[in-house]
C-alpha cells in the first residue's frame, strides 16, 4: 500500500475503515487512483468529512480535513 501521511485523527479513522471493511478501502483506492482530481473523500462515524489524496509524484496518499 502507499505511504499515507497528513492529519492524524484522518489517518487512523482510514485505518480503522480499512481494518473493518477492506472492500470499502478498495473503493477509496480505486477513486483516488481514477478520478480527475486524484481525491476521494470518505466521513468518520461522527460525521466528520476527510479527503484522501493520491500525489503523483511521490504515489503517497494525504488525508486532509475536508471543508464543511
């Protein structure tokens, strides 16, 4: 897998969704490798908004906080 790196709590509540639904953190990978923009976002179960981005260069993924 790609080195994922950024905002912490984002980073462990995508392992978190990885550990409990693999097929979901496929989806994400698949959106990030496909779209335009090369993002995907994804919500904690709090509701809280994330933003999972592939950098070309590097082939790192960053989560980032997604604006309200």
């Amino acid at each position: 897998m790609e080195k994922v790196g950024g905002d912490a709590q984002g980073v462990e509540i995508l392992k978190g969704l990885a550990t409990a639904n693999p097929e979901y953190m496929r989806f994400l990978l698949t959106e990030v490798r496909t779209n335009t923009d090369h993002a995907a976002t994804f919500k904690s179960k709090d509701g809280d908004g994330y933003r999972l981005t592939l950098e070309l260069a590097t082939g790192h993924l960053v989560v980032t906080k997604a604006a309200p």
